[in-house]
C-alpha cells in the first residue's frame, strides 16, 4: 500500500474466507480491510467514502467481488442497515 498508494498501513484484518465466481470470473480474491495512518492521505491518489455512503448507496456496486467484500464489511462492523 505504501509503495502503490502512498500509504501507511496500521492494522489489516481479514474479511472472512477467499471467494471465487466459477463461470463469472478466473481471480480468486482475499477480502481484507485496513486502518491507514490518516497522515499519509494527503500524498495519496486512493479515494474514500463513508460507512454511511456505502451501506446507502451499495446498490451501485456492479463489481461481485466488491459486492461481497462491501457487504462483509458493513457487517463485520455491526452498522446497523436499517438506520438508512
């Protein structure tokens, strides 16, 4: 993340098992989420939305594999989806 990103990774954590989309897609991907040094975004060309921003617009996601890591995410985090 540093050398691509520009960023700092604090802390990552796994967001449960590896998926594979037999038929839909060749990569099998390991969904992970990470706590980055704030500090180090200013040099970064990543962009960020809110938690709130992505459980309400989730929608819009066409990605299956964003999907999926999205949607264990909101949940890993017990936020609550009816609030939205």
């Amino acid at each position: 993340m540093q050398r691509d990103f520009g960023v700092l990774v604090l802390k990552s954590w796994e967001l449960g098992a590896a998926t594979f989309h037999r038929g839909v897609t060749p990569e099998t991907v390991f969904p992970f989420v990470v706590e980055v040094d704030h500090s180090s975004l200013e040099s970064s060309t990543l962009l960020f939305t809110s938690l709130e921003e992505l459980v309400t617009n989730i929608e819009l996601i066409q990605d299956a594999h964003l999907a999926v890591a999205a949607n264990r995410l909101i949940h890993a985090l017990g936020f609550n989806t009816q609030q939205q």
